[in-house]
C-alpha cells in the first residue's frame, strides 16, 4: 500500500507487501458475504412477506446441489485463508540464519537498543537497508509489546521470557515503533523509531557511535565476574555443566526430558537454575534473580551462544 493512502501505513519491509495482500483478500471475502448476505435477508424479507393474516407458508424441501455449494465455496475459502496465512506465519517466525542480532529491552516506559558491535540506543533502533534484522526482546518490568507498523512485524516482550522478530527493511527512512501493549500510565509515551540507511551510511554511524564493547565481550567479562567460570569449565572437572558448543544442542535432564539448548533456556538456567537439572548435575547453582538484568541476561546469553566445541567429542550440557 502506497504512503499517499493516509489511514494505511507505508510497507516499507520484504513481508509488509505479502502481508496486506492477505489482509486485503481476507477483507474482500468478507465484505462479499456480508453484503451478499445483507442483499439476501432483505430480498427474501420482502419477496416472502406475508401478505395477509390468514396466509400460511408452504414447506420447502432442499435442493442438495445448494447444499453442497454453500458449504463446499466457504470451506476452500477458509483454507486457502488458513494455508496461505500458516505459509507466511512460518516465514515470519523463521529469522534467516544470516540475521544480524539486535538486542532490545523494554522498560517503563522505555526501548532500550543494544547493536552486536556494543553501540547503545534508546528509543532508536538504526538498521541497514536490505539486511535481515533478528531482533531479540526481553522486559525488565511489565508485559510490552514492540511494533513497527510500517514493517507489518509486532511481538510481545514477555517478563521472564526472551522473544524474537525479524524484518528486512526495503526502504530507507525513518519509520514509528509503537508499544502495543498496555504497560502503565504513560504508555501512550513509549514509542521510538527506526531509522532504516544505506549499508555505508550504517557502517560509518557505526564506527562514529560511542560502545562500551560488544555484547559478547561485556557477556564474557560478567561470566567472569559472577564467578560462572569456577563451575562452568572447558572439561568435566567443573561442578556445573560444559557450556562449549552447547547452545542450539540437545541436553538430557534428570527427569528423563531432553530439552534443546536455546535462549530462554539459557535465561531460565540463570534465574531459575534448579528448574531444569542436567542428568550428572547437582542442583547447587544459586539463582541469579535480582543480580542479573535482563541486558546482562542478553550479554551472557550472546558470549555462551559464540562458545564452539573444540572437538566433536566435547561434552554436552547446560543449567
């Protein structure tokens, strides 16, 4: 939908345009039933009227055929709705594996940007154009809900869980992040933008903003601070589980459940450590409720994910 159309929002990502064109179908199918149906009651209302008090209506016996048609036509409708919606939901739930990582927090009343290269925003979230973005969500109070319009992607950012979205912008320009979700008295007040450049013009913001370091380097310098490295080792003689090349595998636990190693179980390991216990593990990690932020929870979650095995023997596991 083009921007001279001012109650639409400009599509401005690789999936807006996909995304309206099922809107607009969905749109159409039920305006035409709804007139359809509209135009019908009031046909018949008036075609089967009664025209004396004294006249009474004759049975009607059903035709099959019309049977078959009202209910075979609204059938395909509904699924080509279901695949065609289902097809692109999958699309929009997958990141590509080249996505650069993008970390942001919400906060009342607040977005809180922290690029892979250790340049910090708030309320800004610079991207480059044509470069798919993976962007991963976290809340340090209250239930929020991240939204680009233009880009047609929302998601919840959920206290005590970790969610993700992604987007390719195809336009440049800057673009309205909205919290979508009811979070407090000013929510009407957490809003931000995107601001969508050209690669270079990127690179070169990159290079002239201010970084504390990046997010896997303050995550390796607070696996060390919090003294997760006395536990956690390179080989089996630690007290806690092997993190090399653990994330994205699958780890055995003491009830019998395998789970797989991915962001929110890494973030539950940290602050609810005794909720999934790795088989040969004792439960003796403290929690980290409290201590930890939820950037920080990012910044640990970022340097344990760069943790590679060395050989293909390297033990598995995670808490």
């Amino acid at each position: 939908m083009q921007s001279s159309f001012p109650l639409f929002p400009q599509a401005a990502s690789s999936i807006a345009s996909e995304v309206d064109l099922l809107y607009f179908f969905i749109l159409a199918v039920a305006s035409f039933f709804a007139v359809l149906v509209s135009v019908a009651v009031v046909f018949f209302a008036i075609k089967f009227r009664r025209r004396h008090a004294d006249e009474i209506g004759h049975d009607i016996h059903g035709s099959i055929a019309l049977e078959l048609i009202w209910s075979i036509i609204p059938f395909v409708l509904a699924m080509v709705m279901f695949f065609w919606g289902a097809d692109l939901y999958f699309r929009i739930a997958r990141p590509p594996a080249d996505a650069m990582d993008v970390y942001v927090v919400g906060k009342q009343w607040m977005w809180k940007v922290q690029h892979p290269e250790g340049v910090r925003e708030i309320n800004e979230l610079h991207v480059p154009l044509g470069r798919p973005v993976r962007i991963t969500l976290g809340s340090e109070d209250v239930l929020h809900d991240f939204y680009i319009p233009a880009f047609r992607v929302k998601m919840d950012a959920v206290p005590g869980k970790l969610t993700t979205l992604w987007f390719t912008a195809t336009k440049t320009g800057s673009y309205h992040v909205f919290c979508a979700e009811y979070c407090g008295t000013q929510h009407s007040g957490m809003i931000g933008q995107v601001i969508v450049m050209e690669p270079h013009d990127y690179e070169a913001w990159l290079a002239g903003g201010r970084s504390t370091g990046t997010a896997v380097q303050n995550g390796e310098k607070l696996f060390t601070q919090l003294a997760c490295i006395t536990c956690h080792k390179t080989d089996t003689s630690g007290r806690g589980p092997v993190l090399t090349g653990v994330f994205g595998s699958t780890v055995q636990l003491m009830d019998g459940r395998q789970v797989i190693v991915d962001e929110n179980y890494l973030r539950e390991s940290v602050m609810n450590p005794q909720a999934k216990i790795v088989l040969g593990y004792q439960p003796i990690m403290p929690t980290f409720q409290g201590t930890v932020s939820e950037e920080n929870l990012l910044q640990l979650i970022a340097y344990i994910k760069t943790l590679k095995a060395t050989t293909p023997e390297s033990p598995e596991g995670g808490q």
